[in-house]
C-alpha cells in the first residue's frame, strides 16, 4: 500500500504544471494519522516533504514563499483540515495544487483533474463497495473523460453506466442494456447496481425521465409501460382497456426515447429483443387481429403489426380487392419504419405483385398488326414481364412465407400466365406470318452494318457488350438505372432476333459476316469458321476485319482486371466485344433455372461495373449492349399438356427443331431458313407457349421460340458524356410556415421541388428539433423524397415531431434540423421560438 501511495504521489508531482505556475504544493490532510509513520519512508523526486503542526504555520509558509520560492513541496497535515477563517495556511491553499487524498474516488477525481473535491465525499460514502474495485475505477473515468465539466450528478451517472455497460454518456443510454439483459431473462448488470450502485437513484431517474410511478417497480413492469404508452400514442389511444393504468403521462419523453432508440443504429439488437419480450407479454399478436389495413400501418414499435399488415394484404389481394392505390401507398410507407430491414422483401413482394394485378385489371391486347402489336409489347406489356420477375425476387428472399403470401403467389402466377402471357402469345401468333423476318424491325444480323461499321470508318473505337439472354425488360431497367448517371447518354431500340432463338444462332448474328451456316454436325460457323466460344469470336473478328485491331474478351476477365492491364488490352483497338453468361448459364440448368431472375440482378450489377470501369480507366465512349436471344420463364411446372412431341432435327432443344423437313404440324410454326446455309433448313417452333417433350432437364426457362419474350433482342446504346456532373439530389422544402413554436406536438409539411428523373435522384431526409444547447429534443422523423410525379401537389411529404416535456427552459430559441442521411454537410437548420405551455 505504501508503494501504491507513494507512485500517486509522484504521478501527481511529475504531471505537466499549468503555464501559470513554476512549481507544484499538495496538501495532504490525514486526521486519523494512518500514513505518518510510512511517509518518513517515501523518497520523492524532487520534492520536499514537510510535515505542519499548529506551532509551525509561520515558519512552513516563510519557508515556501521566501527562502525556496521554486521547490516542490508535499505538505502532511495529521489533522482534519480548519475553517479558512482560522487556517494561516489557506492563502497558499488557494493557489496550490488539488488536495491529495488517498481514498478511491479522490483517485478519480484527480485524473479528471477536478479542484474542488469536497462536494463529492457524499459520493464517496454512497458508492464506497464501487470504488474498491481499480477495473471499474478505470473504465469510469474513460467515461468521464470527454465531458466538458464534472459534476456529482454525472459522476453518478458515470458510475450507473459503467456497472450495466453504457456506451453513451446518457441515463437512456445505460437503460437500454438494463432492458436488454432482462429481455434475455439475465440478470448480470442489475446485480452489479444492486451490490455496487443505487437501485433507489435508478428508480428516482426513471420516475424523472418518464414518470413512472409503481408501488413495486420493476423492469418488466417498466419496458411494458414504455412500450404500450408508444403504441397507445401510434394508435390514438385505439389500445385495449387494460392498457390504461400502465400508460405513462405525459407521453413525450417516452415517445422520443423509443425513437431515438429505434434511430440508434448500433442499438438495433437490444431493441429487437426487448420488443420481441414486450410483445409477447402485451399479446400485441392478438392485438391486432380484426384490424384494418390502415390501422396497422399507424404503427412500428412492434413486428407484429408488419407480420398483420402482410398479412392482411396478401391475403385481401388473393381475395380480390382492388384497392391496389391505396395499398400500394401505404406499403411504401413501410420503408421508413424500424422493421423494414426484416420485411423489406415482403413489401416488395406485395407491391409488385399489386403492380401486377393492377396492370392486369386493365390489359387489352388488342393489336390488329404485327407492327402495332411489337410497338405495344415495347413500350408496355415489357413493364408485365419486368413486374413479374421483380415479385419473384422479392418472393425468394423472404425467409419463410406464411400461408397467404404463398396463396397470392399462386394468384399472381395464374394471372401472369393465363391472363398475360397466354393471350399475348395467342395474339401474336394470330398475327405473325409464316415466313422471316416477321417484323420489320432491324435484324441482329445487320448490327454489326448497320449499328458498327460508320463509327469504325469514323475512327471511333467501339465496345459491343453481347450478354447471353438479356430480354429486353431487362435493358430497359438497366437504362433506367444507367440514366441516372449524367454521364451516360442512353438510347434503347428492340432488334428482332434469329428465329430460332437461341445462343449458337445468335451470338453469331452479332458478328461481322458474309455467310452462317449450319454444318453436319449441328454447329453453327460464320464464313468456314465456328463461332462458339470467345476464342472463335476472336479468330472471326481477326478474319472479317484484318485492317482492324479487334479484341474478344470474357467480362469476367475484364471485371477482374486492374487500370494498367486494360489499358494496355485495349491500346490502340478499333472494335472489341465483350461476352457475359449469367443469365443464360443459370437458366439453362434445370437445378439453378428457378435463380434465373437472382441472375439478372447479378448482370444489372456487372454491366454497369464493366461499362463505368471501362468508361474510367480507358476512356470508352461507344458502348453498344445487346444480346443473343430473350427468354421465357414461369415459375410453375409445366404439365403435359403443355408439351407436344418433338420430331427428329439435326439440332433440336424444347423449344424448336432444326431440320430440312418443311412439313408443317399441328401446333407448330414453320419457316424456311433460307439466310441459314445450306438453303434448304427449316425451323419448327412450338405453338404459343408449347415446348418439345424432352427428357431430363428444365423447362420453366426455355428459348428459342418466336414468342415477343424470346425474339425481341435489346440494343442499348451507350455514349459517355465527359465532363458531365452527375444527377443533383431533388431539393426538399418545409411548406409549414413555422417561427414560434407553441405545441409539444408538431406535423410539418414538406415539397419535393423537382420529381424524381434522369436529372434529379431521390433524397432521405431526417428532420427534428435541437434546443439553444444543440441538444436534440424530439424524435425523429424520416422522409423520402422519391415522387416522379409531374403534378407538384402530389410530392407533399409530411411527418409528426414530438417534443420531449421536461425541455428548459420552456422558452428559448431552437433549431429545426432538416439533414440529408447521404450526406452529413447537406444540412439545412431553421432557428425557430420555442414557447411551451408547462405540463401539469
């Protein structure tokens, strides 16, 4: 022990003097004496150890002031320390440095440097069995050491924290992991306050903060309290009867402190497992059985009000409610609720799936021409396909569906294949003739003269971006997402594709040519040479361009390739095709074609990598994106009545036969390959949405056919703009006329200035109240400001604040923050009067 004391004092020697004083002067005040007898024994560097006794004030002070007016000096007083009044030593006092004290908290105060340490001795006595242990010595004043200014009450608050493991300096915040600990039926940290702290003071603070008030408080009492005074306030005090006696009033405080909880991101654990106890207790699953969708969605303290809303929806979609407007609306809403990320796919899913039946509600295919009928699937009917594929990649990433997500996902597969894709397939083969081309939209046998050749002859290099069954709803999302990059100038037009449509076939319409032929052993070759893989392409492109530098290349080479590598790849080219099989590669195999549409988002994200990197690192300015063939996919089974016998052909797949029988047969399209060397090839495509009885393999994703899905072949071309700014964020305004602030409940109203398009890219807002310190005193609310609507009254944006009730003073200016959650420098601040009524 006296090592120990004695290395306090010499740390306490050896810290840096403030720039006003040459030396240092401690007072040590030992009443009882305990430490005279081992202070002869403590060697101090550089200090002179004296001890005072009544008899010789005068003699110490003329020692210290006159004859070593720059030493050192440790003063050992074996008394209690006098009135000011009555101690010759008290000027000197003054000016010296703290007091030393060997007791613990003295300790502590000490290393946060605070003078005046009398008004803390009552800690001392209250939080004694705290102070004997050094590891939570330590970690209290790690806790303290940031704050501005130590006083007793954060020193209790500091020592709350530390024994149930506060990260934040706040009573909130060391409340949340009591909560947290009992909701996993723990008990470690109440202990800890119970042997080590004040339950009594806990109590105090929870019946200031939220007035709180039980005859045998506890903490599952209190978190329901919490809890249904929020869900009371989300519901208008719609909450069953025996609520009432538990509800906290005045509701402020306890709105905000859940809010903020439900904000704070590095909190999302604690409070997913205290609401999940909370609501096992409340039986807030009962609580919502019978209630309307718009009840649900006022709510989002609990899951289960998300699990009800789903829940509600699917299963009045599957019944046939048409009130798709407003459930779309109020499952949008959802996205800024605390339980989104865990139901997101969900939403999503009811959402297209609302799109879906929506568009279906009103779907005429009517065409009365091949034309009219291509312009119509171009423009619209895609969009059904596009829905379709998006409601399944919501679908599978939901973890588990419940019975009547699963019903509406039948109802959505029966309306998208008898009331969609049937008919449009039975319209088009009504329509189409029975020789090629079928449209006069330009083949993908012409790109490369037609869409190539004059920016070759121009001396602009070209990239041709060729992606294995990239349908054209695909391209045009991909359009959409490219358009809102300024730098990309994009234009999208439908080819029509090679019938058949499939990837041999296809891919070598792309390249530059005289002849393609089909040779004996049913491999496709362009000019003598054959054209499968990236390697034939190289050799083909060698050959029909010799005056020209061209490159073949794999995506997934160039993607895994640095700026050096491709710069010297592409130095000096003229014409370079690169190659990506996601889509086609997953579809294809009967155990992975039901991934098909995860595929399609793994493309989306590689194309516009590959186009932004090449635009980057080698200045490409000509892209061209475009594909071998589309396809067809349903999630549901074929049955065998979908299926019709396929007859023998030199190369023959489920959905087509080629041979030199030109006989045509029930259920069959026909046509003569004459652009197909040798002339005498034909083609036979099953009927509509038919497929080839085949063994083995998939067939919920085929090719091949003449369907608009599988023939309509997307050319996207892509030209980057240098030195284009990128797509400003659309501006977001506060409508409400706000100066004086005179209510604890606030709804604001904002306007999206500009909709949402190529040029102005959706904004999240976050807005709430600071007082005159820059202290936030409300919840928070978040906004998005995504609307592409034209009409300005239809991009109003609202929201509620409620102001904490224990703000003071009750008048003084604040702030009304309105903050980009993209970025933390976007920042608008209002200052406004606050002029609250007192809460009685």
């Amino acid at each position: 022990m006296a090592a120990d004391t004695q290395t306090l004092l010499q740390q306490r020697f050896d810290a840096p003097l403030p720039d006003y004083q040459q030396r240092r002067i401690i007072f040590w005040y030992d009443e009882n004496q305990d430490y005279a007898q081992e202070l002869a024994a403590y060697q101090l560097n550089n200090v002179v150890t004296l001890t005072v006794t009544p008899n010789n004030y005068f003699a110490i002070k003329y020692q210290l002031e006159v004859k070593q007016p720059t030493q050192n000096f440790l003063l050992y007083l074996p008394m209690n320390r006098p009135e000011p009044q009555s101690d010759p030593l008290h000027d000197i006092y003054l000016y010296s440095q703290p007091e030393f004290h060997v007791d613990r908290l003295s300790q502590v105060l000490d290393e946060l440097h605070v003078a005046d340490q009398d008004a803390y001795r009552g800690t001392l006595l209250v939080y004694k069995s705290f102070f004997e242990n050094k590891q939570r010595q330590r970690s209290l004043v790690a806790l303290l050491q940031n704050e501005t200014e130590i006083t007793p009450d954060k020193l209790t608050l500091g020592i709350f924290l530390v024994l149930v493991g506060g990260k934040r300096f706040s009573f909130a915040n060391g409340l949340i992991y009591l909560l947290a600990e009992w909701a996993q039926e723990k008990a470690a940290a109440w202990q800890k306050l119970v042997r080590f702290g004040s339950v009594k003071w806990f109590w105090q603070q929870v019946s200031q903060e939220f007035n709180y008030q039980a005859e045998q408080p506890s903490l599952a009492d209190l978190a329901c309290a919490l809890f249904a005074t929020k869900t009371a306030a989300e519901f208008n005090d719609k909450v069953p009867k025996n609520w009432q006696n538990m509800l906290l009033r005045p509701a402020n405080n306890t709105i905000v402190f859940i809010d903020q909880w439900q904000n704070a991101r590095d909190l999302t654990t604690e409070y997913e497992v205290v609401a999940n106890r909370v609501s096992d207790l409340l039986r807030i699953t009962a609580f919502t059985r019978g209630k309307s969708v718009d009840f649900l969605a006022q709510g989002n303290t609990f899951a289960a009000y998300d699990v009800a809303l789903i829940t509600l929806v699917a299963q009045q979609l599957t019944e046939g409610s048409i009130l798709y407007d407003d459930y779309e609306l109020q499952l949008i809403k959802r996205r800024t609720v605390f339980w989104n990320d865990h139901f997101q796919a969900s939403y999503r899913a009811l959402i297209q799936a609302i799109r879906l039946l929506r568009s279906l509600a009103s779907l005429t295919i009517d065409a009365a021409t091949v034309p009219a009928l291509w312009r119509q699937y171009q423009e619209q009917l895609m969009q059904l396909d596009q829905v379709y594929r998006k409601f399944y990649r919501a679908f599978d990433q939901i973890s588990e569906p419940n019975d009547e997500l699963r019903a509406l996902q039948q109802k959505v597969e029966h309306f998208y294949t008898d009331g969609y894709l049937q008919p449009l397939a039975q319209r088009w083969d009504s329509l189409i003739g029975a020789e090629l081309p079928l449209t006069s939209a330009l083949p993908t046998t012409a790109f490369y003269s037609k869409k190539v050749t004059h920016l070759v002859n121009d001396r602009r290099r070209v990239f041709v971006i060729v992606v294995d069954a990239l349908r054209y709803e695909i391209a045009s999302q991909l359009q959409d997402e490219l358009n809102r990059n300024q730098q990309f100038d994009t234009q999208l037009e439908a080819l029509e594709g090679t019938i058949p449509s499939y990837t041999d076939l296809g891919m070598a319409a792309l390249l530059p040519h005289q002849q393609i032929a089909l040779n004996t052993k049913g491999n496709i070759e362009v000019d003598g040479q054959l054209s499968a893989g990236v390697e034939n392409r190289q050799r083909i492109l060698t050959q029909e361009l010799p005056d020209l530098k061209v490159t073949a290349q794999t995506a997934k080479s160039i993607l895994a390739a640095n700026r050096d590598q491709l710069r010297q790849l592409y130095k000096g080219t003229d014409v370079n095709y690169i190659y990506l099989d996601t889509i086609d590669a997953r579809g294809d195999n009967a155990k992975s074609e039901d991934e098909v549409f995860a595929a399609v988002d793994l493309v989306l994200q590689q194309l516009q990598e590959l186009v932004g990197t090449l635009a980057r690192y080698v200045s490409a300015t000509n892209f061209f994106i475009t594909a071998d063939h589309g396809f067809l996919y349903t999630r549901q089974a074929l049955t065998k009545l979908d299926k019709i016998a396929q007859p023998a052909g030199i190369v023959h797949k489920r959905r087509f036969v080629i041979n030199t029988d030109k006989h045509v047969a029930g259920n069959t399209h026909t046509f003569a390959l004459s652009g197909l060397t040798p002339g005498n090839l034909a083609v036979h495509v099953p009927a509509e949405l038919l497929r080839y009885a085949v063994q083995g393999g998939g067939s919920k994703y085929v090719h091949g056919g003449t369907t608009l899905q599988e023939m309509m072949v997307p050319l996207l071309t892509i030209k980057t703009e240098r030195n284009a700014r990128s797509p400003q964020q659309v501006e977001v305004v506060l409508l409400t006329e706000l100066t004086t602030v005179g209510s604890y409940n606030l709804t604001l109203s904002f306007i999206q200035i500009q909709p949402v398009s190529n040029l102005r890219r959706s904004k999240r807002i976050l807005v709430y109240l600071e007082d005159a310190a820059g202290k936030t005193i409300s919840n928070q609310i978040t906004l998005i400001a995504d609307y592409h609507n034209d009409s300005i009254q239809q991009r109003i944006l609202t929201g509620k604040l409620i102001i904490t009730n224990d703000i003071s003073p009750r008048y003084q200016q604040g702030t009304l923050v309105i903050a980009n959650a993209a970025d933390p420098a976007d920042r608008q601040r209002q200052t406004i009067s606050l002029d609250l009524p007192e809460i009685k």
